[in-house]
C-alpha cells in the first residue's frame, strides 16, 4: 500500500532529508522507519530509537539492563 503525505513542514522535510543523508538512505526509507517507530508501544519505540542512534558496537539492551539494575538496588 502507498501512502502520500501531503504539506510537511519544512522543518520536518529537512531534518528526515539530512537524517536520509547522514545514514546513506533515502528519504522514504527513514520516513518509513519514523512511521514505524512512531505507531509502537512507548516502550518498545524508545528502544528502537536507541539502537537506531547507537554505535553498533555498544549492546544498548545490556546498557538498558545495567541501568536498571544500578537503579533497583538502590
């Protein structure tokens, strides 16, 4: 299914289009991962965005977990 948005602030454009850009992607592909983020549980999309910002190098799920368990023990 296609979908077409239609007046995207410019603000909005600009930033998908160097977000696009920064990552080597086109401009639909990082729309279509906004979508996608945007429509999950609150939980769920804050740790897309994580991995989506992190090196790759860095295990954001043990960061997550370290995080927690440093703050159940207090």
């Amino acid at each position: 299914m296609d979908l077409l948005i239609r007046n995207i602030p410019a603000p909005i454009l600009d930033a998908l289009r160097a977000r696009a850009r920064e990552r080597g992607r086109s401009v639909q592909a990082e729309a279509l991962d906004a979508l996608a983020i945007g429509v999950q549980p609150m939980g769920h999309s804050l740790l897309q965005w994580l991995k989506s910002v992190a090196d790759p190098a860095i295990d954001v799920e043990a960061g997550l977990k370290a995080i927690r368990e440093t703050r159940d023990a207090r």
